[in-house]
C-alpha cells in the first residue's frame, strides 16, 4: 500500500514513519510537513492512504 505523511510537528513525523515502516508493509511514497503541499503531491504520487 502506497501511503502520504502529513504532520506537522517533524519528530513525530519521523516517529510516524518509523512504526510504519517497522510494523506493516506500506510503503511511504512522500512526508510532509505543510498542508500546502500535499495536494499537488495527491494528484502525482497518487497514493492509496494519507495519514
């Protein structure tokens, strides 16, 4: 499964994206901190599940 992180505060993110990693086979296509690029990245990256 191909999934967006959206979180602002960065630690967490990382955090986020390290349990993902280590507990699950999703696969993190693209990290964000601002909102206002996530849109953009929807439409290209095109991904299954945005957390």
């Amino acid at each position: 499964m191909r999934a967006l992180l959206i979180i602002h505060d960065v630690t967490t993110l990382n955090r986020i994206e390290r349990m993902i990693k280590e507990t699950t086979n999703i696969h993190i296509i693209g990290k964000f901190t601002q909102s206002r690029h996530v849109l953009k990245a929807v439409k290209t990256m095109m991904p299954e599940v945005n957390f």
